[in-house]
C-alpha cells in the first residue's frame, strides 16, 4: 500500500514503493506520519542560496480509498501535513536563518491501474495471482497552504502543481519490482519573495523499487529515483538551477494486525547538482477501514 506523502520542500525528490499495484476495491485507508530531514534541502524554488544547511520536520495525515474505475482498480489519495523548518544559509552574501512552522500545499492523486488489475472485492482478490499490472495516475496540489511572500522559506509554494504519471509493477514470487515515470507540471508564484514572478520548467521523475514480501503486509523495498529538469525563472531571467539529481532509499513495512501496519522509511541523496544533499527518516502508522 503506498500513500502519497506531501512535503513541499522536498517534493520532487520522493520515493513511492508499490505505488501501481492491484488492490481490493471498497477499502479505505488512513494514515499518520512523521518524516524528519536534515542537510543542504533545498529550501526553495529559484533560491539564489548557499551554504544551506536545514532541519524540517513533517506531521503528515492521509487518507486512500479504493474502488472500481471501468472495471479495474482505482485508488484516490488525499494528503494534508504541517512542517517546521530550521536552518541557516547564506543569501547575497548574508547569513539568513529561518525558525518558523506552517502548513503545506494539500494534494490529491488519482490512480487507475488499466490493466491487470481487475476490480474485485477482498474475498475474490485473495485467491488472485498478479502479473503485468500497468496503471496512470494524475496528481494535483493546490496552493493552500501557509505562505508569505517576504519570506524566503514556507511551508506553501503559492501555486498550482499537475503531475501526471505512468507506472509498471510485476510480481515474481515472493519478489515484486514497480517502475514509474511522471513529470511535474508548475504554476507560476506571481508572490515570490514580493512582487517577483517565478516560473518553473516540467520537472521529470524516474523510479525504480524491488521489493521482497516475507509474508502478507510484511515486506522490504529498495528504491531510487533519478530527476532532472525545473529550472527556474525570476520575472522572465533564468536561474540557472536546473536538477540533475538522484536519490535511494529503503523502505520496511510490517503489519501490526490484520487491519493495522507501520512502515520505516530511510533515503539520502547519491547524486546531486542542486538541493538534494539531505538525509530524510519516516515512520508511518496506517490502518485500514
């Protein structure tokens, strides 16, 4: 089960195992979480900085639902979470240091696995055998959330978010692999940093997770990603900052009860051109209803 877990400023370096793959309709899903990162994040779109080093840590609570979309599986995702940033960099030629909290951009994503997965109920999808399961999704974020055009450091990004995605997963056995690339789309922040207008170029994300199952709701993944693109433009002047940026992690969930789970989750980045020199740790409590 993967939930879509919305930090605003470390969104486009994520990692999302089993994130297209089939599941029994008419479930839902809850979770809460809390993610910790720390080092050279970025803190911001088309910030001129350097020298950063940040501390964010993110209370996250999400809800899932699936159900039949032309008769294939379907999830949609709703996400909301708050950050606390501290930190320091240097800007101009100055030190600037944040130390405040507030609320990121919500977002929802819908998924629909259009084949191999047929839409069935949990007693039927018990005895099914997963193949080849290919799927789409889309994903949007509002601009919702706390922000303050004066600062350089918020929680909200002021402007809308469109992520469409493609995704592959297989099972073999025990091992199951999921492949995925999606590309964000972005609104301009006509507010940045005051009346400066700031655009963004499409983003592209690739992803790669195996994953092992021990037993049902107990499994462990590896993932990585590879993003590049998003250079930024202030009032039509390029920034220069365009990603060239990959990241791995591993990710450890094990069921509690038949309707409760945690998941673990470590990443750190291994290649890095701009703002993704940061280590991140979750830990997530989900519960299905």
């Amino acid at each position: 089960m993967s939930f879509l877990w919305v930090i605003s400023a470390v969104q486009a370096q994520d990692l999302e195992p089993r994130s297209y793959t089939n599941l029994p309709i008419g479930l839902n899903f809850a979770a809460l979480g809390y993610l910790h990162s720390e080092g050279e994040v970025s803190p911001s779109p088309g910030a001129a900085i350097s020298d950063a080093s940040l501390t964010i840590d993110t209370l996250v609570l999400a809800y899932a639902r699936t159900f039949s979309l032309a008769e294939r599986s379907a999830k949609l995702d709703l996400a909301l979470a708050r950050s606390c940033f501290q930190g320091s960099a240097m800007l101009n030629g100055e030190r600037v240091e944040a130390d405040r909290c507030g609320y990121n951009d919500p977002s929802v994503k819908l998924t629909w696995n259009f084949y191999g997965a047929p839409a069935m109920d949990a007693k039927t999808f018990a005895s099914w055998q997963q193949g080849i399961v290919l799927g789409t999704s889309i994903e949007i974020t509002a601009p919702l959330g706390s922000y303050q055009s004066e600062y350089l450091l918020n929680a909200g990004a002021n402007r809308w978010i469109f992520r469409p995605g493609l995704g592959l997963s297989h099972k073999l056995g025990r091992w199951y692999y999921n492949l995925s690339a999606s590309v964000r789309l972005y609104g301009d922040n006509a507010s940045y940093l005051g009346d400066t207008r700031l655009a963004q170029e499409p983003q592209t994300n690739l992803q790669a997770h195996l994953i092992y199952t021990f037993s049902p709701g107990h499994w462990l993944a590896l993932n990585a990603n590879y993003f590049f693109g998003g250079e930024t433009s202030k009032n039509g002047l390029s920034s220069g900052d365009g990603q060239n940026n990959s990241r791995f992690g591993l990710t450890y969930s094990l069921a509690l009860t038949a309707r409760s789970s945690i998941k673990l989750n470590a990443s750190t980045g291994v290649l890095t051109r701009f703002g993704n020199d940061f280590d991140s740790l979750g830990a997530f409590w989900l519960y299905r209803f």
